[in-house]
C-alpha cells in the first residue's frame, strides 16, 4: 500500500492545504484532511470525499503487467484517469462523497515517471525514453497536464459542493497565470568559430580559404555567428522587468566537458571567451546550473565529479542541474543527481514531443518508482524546446505550427498557475544558423507578458475588499 507521507504529499499537491476557521490569531492555522484514500469503512467515517484504491499499489500488482493502463481510458468528470472506474457515489444526507476514480494512483503513475521504469527497454538511441512511446502521447492527452485538471476538479467539488462552509474550511486560491518562468539556456554551443582549432577545423575541414578561417576565428566576439548573448538578454531581462524577479528567472546550463562524441564540441571551462560570456551573464543577473556531460548520463557516477569540476573554475554551486540531450533515463540518474547535492532538475521534457512530461505543469518533488520514496529533488517540467519543435528527427514543425503549439502549452501553464520553462539555444537564436527560432522566441516572450497582464486585470476586477486576515501565503504549512 502506498506510504503515507506520499499519499498526503499528492493530496496536498493537487488541492492544497486546507485551513480550519477558528478564534484569534492563528484561526487559519489548524489543517483538516479533507480527503482520504482508503477502503476501509472505518476509516471513511473522517473525510469528507473519498477516493476508493484502484490496487494499483496493491504488491500483486505493483510493478506488474496489471499496473499497466489499457487504452482507450475511461474519462472522470472530462478527464483521462488511469486506474479506478469514473463513478460517484453521495451518502443519503450528501455530506459524503465517494469517487471511485483512483486519482491518487493516477496522479502517482504519471509524477513519479513510473511508466518509464516499468518500460526500461523502451528507450531510444541516446537511451531516452520516447515521449511517442508515452502513455499521454498514444492516449492523447501529453498536451494537457492532466494532474493539474484534477486538482482543478477537487478544489471546484469542494467549493461547490458546500465542503468548505460545511466544515468551515479555507482554501489558498490558485491565479491563472504563472508562479514562475524560467528562460533557460543551454551553452552546448556557445561560439562557432574562436582560436586555433577552429581555424583548423574551417581551414581542412570545411575546406575555408585560410584567410577567411583566420578571420572567422580570430574576429571579435560580436562577429561570431552563436554570439546572440547580448540580443536574447536584452528580451529575457524585459520580461523579468514586467513580471518581477522574484517570478522570471534567467538561467545558462554550463556544459561539462568530456571525450564522449555526443558531447562535442569540447570547450574548456577557463576558455577566456567562455568567461566573457559568463561575465556578461552576470551582469545581467543570471543564474548558473550545470549541464551533465552525456557521458554522466551514461556513468552516472560522474554527476559527483562534474559538480565539483563546475564548482572548481566557476567558483560557485550551481543553481539546478540538466542532463545533456535530456538524456536522464532512468530513476537512479535522479537518485545520483539527489546524493551530489542537487534540489532542482531541470531535464522534464520529452525530446522528440513536446508536452507535460510529469503529467503537470508545476514543479513536483522526485518519488523514486523502485522504493516509493519521497525525496527533497524537485523536478521542473521543461515546456519547450527548441529542437523539438523544428528538428526533423522529433516534430519537424514549420513556424506558424511551432508558433500554435507554443502558444497551447503555455496558455495551459499559466491556466493552472504552473512553472513555464523554455529552452533555447543561443546559436539559434542566430538568423544564420536558423530561420525563425529568434522570431519564435520574441513571440513567446511577448505572449507570456500578455497572459499575465490580462491576468492582473481580471485579478484587479474581481478582487474583493482587502480584510485583515492573515496571508496563507505568509504562513508556514504545518506537516500532516
């Protein structure tokens, strides 16, 4: 049976807490469980909603053919469920309800990445999982973030349906627009040509009149094709400015070296154009994480490694962590990621389709499929990526149904108050390397500013009269 930190976990991640009214200060402090999750008539009697166990978590099953969904999937009020049959049943007084849909499993199944231990031979030839072998891709709903619909749908049973007054309860409200964006950059490539092995390269291989490699390598830095820095800052920074930086947060992904071939091309981490980026980054308030060689992602043991390498010619802990190719493959990449210091992954995207990876749009804490344990590693759902959308090999979109694409995930992010991360590369956001990823990324940048401001407007037209109670958000949540 599931552990019940975690089942209290997935409760508290799909409504949130709830507060009970009381006198004086700390009115709203209690918390009350408004939702079980059991089988046992006894222990029904003290919740208010109940959702029935599917057996998912049941030791026959577990782990097993019979933990697997079959397609098609029933639907519970509109919305795919995994386990459990889309059936509702009220006690004669209704002041009970019991839901026979088993979003705890449901919800279980698609954060913790489950499906992608159970298919471990499922992979691709960098040893990924397929987004196209997904459960959400072939069931049809890798677009929508499933997990968030049904926390929606709680929270509304428990405002309509009279539970809150009933039991005199308050709920922290959800805005419709974004806790957070992150604009994050990946220096796999961070120069075309600099220094004398780039002459070389353009001079034997690319077969460049050698005078036209020397200028290629050893022009200023602002001549080279993937020098887009300063542009791309520009745009981030705005944005940053309309939202706040407690909100949009800049990030690079500094790549550690390796001899692997899927980790070309090689730059050194003292290389004095890398440092003039870095300082330019700096200046204007980025923060730096580390990308994993794909050789760590290979050996995971080396995770340890790179982070003391970043920490060694860097001269600070990095911010987040992101695997190359987002090749992490397996629960125990996450587990090596956890015990060399991390807290935040920033790898939870499919390469080949884009979509809610996690079956969620907001950050979630790394239960370990193997042993259901909880950890402190949180995982930040990647919602696009550049080369997703274009490459031939994955989505091969043109623009305006990259720009259509785009425009759905994020909208469905900031309707359920998720975290939106965007990957781009800075050489394309070079016109020279490719056509429309710059236009793309301004465009996106523009939509995100909209959204939010629409939501701002709305929030100052239905906001009701200031009182003096208490901030929830304020407050620390008292543990279960």
């Amino acid at each position: 049976m599931l552990h019940s930190k975690i089942r209290q976990y997935i409760i508290d991640f799909l409504i949130g807490p709830l507060f009970v009214q009381g006198q004086g200060e700390d009115r709203y402090q209690r918390r009350f469980e408004a939702i079980g999750y059991t089988n046992d008539p006894e222990e029904m009697k003290h919740y208010p909603i109940i959702i029935r166990p599917s057996g998912f978590f049941d030791r026959t099953s577990y782990g097993t053919p019979k933990s697997y969904p079959s397609l098609p999937l029933a639907e519970w009020r509109g919305i795919p469920i995994l386990f459990g049959e889309p059936r509702e049943e009220w006690n004669a007084s209704r002041t009970q309800l019991v839901i026979h849909a088993d979003l705890i499993a449901s919800t279980f199944f698609l954060i913790s990445r489950y499906e992608e231990m159970y298919l471990r031979h499922e992979r691709d030839s960098y040893g990924r999982f397929p987004g196209k072998s997904s459960l959400p891709y072939r069931a049809g709903f890798l677009h929508r973030p499933i997990v968030d619909e049904y926390g929606a749908a709680l929270r509304a049973l428990l405002r309509d349906e009279g539970f809150l007054e009933r039991h005199h309860l308050r709920m922290e409200e959800r805005s419709a627009t974004f806790s957070t964006v992150n604009l994050t950059h990946d220096l796999a490539r961070p120069y075309n040509y600099r220094g004398w092995r780039s002459f070389l390269r353009a001079w034997l291989k690319e077969k460049q009149n050698p005078l036209k490699a020397l200028r290629l390598s050893f022009s200023r830095d602002t001549e080279d094709d993937y020098y887009t820095f300063p542009k791309f800052l520009g745009w981030d920074s705005r944005l940053r400015d309309q939202l706040g930086d407690k909100r949009v947060f800049i990030r690079f992904f500094v790549r550690m070296p390796s001899r692997h071939p899927l980790d070309k091309p090689r730059y050194h981490l003292k290389s004095a154009y890398l440092h003039r980026v870095l300082l330019e980054a700096k200046r204007a308030g980025v923060k730096l994480g580390l990308q994993c060689s794909f050789a760590s992602g290979q050996h995971v043991e080396r995770i340890s490694e790179e982070r003391r390498v970043f920490e060694r010619y860097l001269r600070l802990p990095p911010q987040g962590i992101r695997h190359n190719k987002l090749a992490s493959c397996e629960p125990e990449d996450l587990l090596q990621t956890f015990f060399s210091g991390f807290r935040n992954d920033y790898t939870m995207g499919y390469a080949d389709v884009a979509g809610f990876r996690l079956g969620t749009c907001r950050p979630v804490k790394f239960i370990n499929p193997n042993t259901q344990l909880l950890t402190e590693l949180v995982l930040h759902p990647l919602t696009l990526r550049d080369l997703t959308l274009s490459e031939e090999r994955y989505m091969g979109l043109t623009y305006d149904e990259a720009e259509r694409v785009a425009s759905e995930l994020i909208r469905t992010t900031a309707r359920y108050n998720g975290e939106l991360t965007l990957l781009w590369h800075n050489d394309l956001l070079s016109h020279k390397t490719h056509p429309w990823h710059s236009v793309l990324y301004r465009a996106m940048l523009r939509l995100i500013e909209e959204i939010d401001q629409e939501a701002s407007e709305q929030s100052n037209h239905t906001s009701p009269t200031p009182t003096t109670e208490p901030s929830l958000q304020a407050r620390p949540t008292p543990r279960a």
